[in-house]
C-alpha cells in the first residue's frame, strides 16, 4: 500500500481546514504547530522532513489539544528534546501515552507501520519503556471500545474509509498488538492456556 504524506495533508485539509481553521503541512527538522496570526488565518500543524509517520503524530496530538490550546505555539506544553534526564523522561512519557495511541489506531486505519517512541536516543533512554507500551495500548484499547476524541474519530473514520481497513480493523489491531507490545501478547497467551 503506498503510504504518501500528500494524502494525509489532502483528506486533514479537507476535513479541518474550514471547520477549525487548520491544515496540516510538511516542514523541516522539527514539528511544531502554530497558531492562526490572524483571526481570518489559518493554524498549521507542521511535520518534520515529510515523513507520513510524523505526520500521524502530530495530527494525534492536535487531535487532543483543546481549544485553547490550540490557540497557544506548539499548545502552551512543554518540551525537552532527546537527551532528557530519567526524570524529563518520565515526564515525557506521562503526556506522550494519549497521543501515541491516537496515533496508533491512525496507523492501524491507514495500513501503515506503527512504532512506540521514547524519543530519548541520547538520553537516559525510556524510564520504563515496557510500562510505557501497556499504557499506550491500554489507552488505545479503550478508544477503541468507547471511541476517540471527536476530531481523532473523524480522521480515523477518513482514514479507514480512505485505505479501505474497516473491515480488517480488528483482525489488523489483533496482529499488530503482538508486534508493539510483545510481553502483553505473550502473558495473554500464558493467562488463556
């Protein structure tokens, strides 16, 4: 399946650009989502070197911003870059659960490859990096059963519409579940047998 980050800015701006004054855009090094300059402009959610998986991320986290937020430079929160201390990373870990299931179910909804990030290479690494993937797929388990956050549940509706997954989508988390979170996959299996 051909993956191209011009279909997400095509079916994001379609669906957002009118209703809540944003598009999606491709940028360079860094993401980032700017604010509207204007009353009459337009906000932009900016993903790093046109890669279809960041941009996925970023719509994730746009997804949850509320409006106030969303009237703040990269929503008023706080970032530390890769090199974080174990404590910047737990912090890290903490607010990055929501997005990245977000951002896994999109994943699952287009057909394309998703993978848990710490972001914290030079760093002290994850500060528990197997509890932070039972968190993330426990948070996307429950989108799943009760449904996302309103403008994250139109886009994986588009998503799913767009690549033609409805019908697999179960059996699609299923498989995926045991290739992101293998020792969850693996106590499943031991607690059934």
């Amino acid at each position: 399946m051909n993956h191209s980050p011009n279909d997400l800015i095509m079916l994001f701006n379609d669906l957002f650009r009118e209703t809540y004054r944003t598009i999606l855009v491709r940028g360079g090094e860094e993401p980032e989502y700017l604010p509207a300059s204007s009353a009459n402009g337009l906000a932009q959610i900016v993903f790093a070197h046109g890669y279809y998986a960041s941009a996925l991320h970023e719509v994730s986290h746009w997804c949850i911003a509320g409006e106030h937020r969303r009237t703040l430079h990269d929503y008023g929160y706080w970032y530390c870059p890769d090199g974080r201390t174990a404590m910047q990373q737990h912090a890290f870990e903490q607010v990055e659960v929501k997005p990245q299931a977000i951002e896994w179910l999109f994943s699952i909804a287009a057909g394309s490859d998703f993978h848990i990030s710490v972001d914290n290479l030079s760093g002290a690494g994850a500060s528990d990096e197997q509890g932070f993937r039972s968190r993330v797929l426990d948070q996307a388990t429950n989108y799943l059963a009760n449904g996302l956050p309103q403008r994250a549940q139109t886009f994986f509706d588009t998503l799913k519409y767009f690549y033609g997954t409805s019908e697999n989508i179960s059996t699609a988390w299923r498989k995926d579940v045991r290739r992101v979170v293998p020792l969850y996959s693996a106590k499943e299996h031991y607690e059934a047998n």
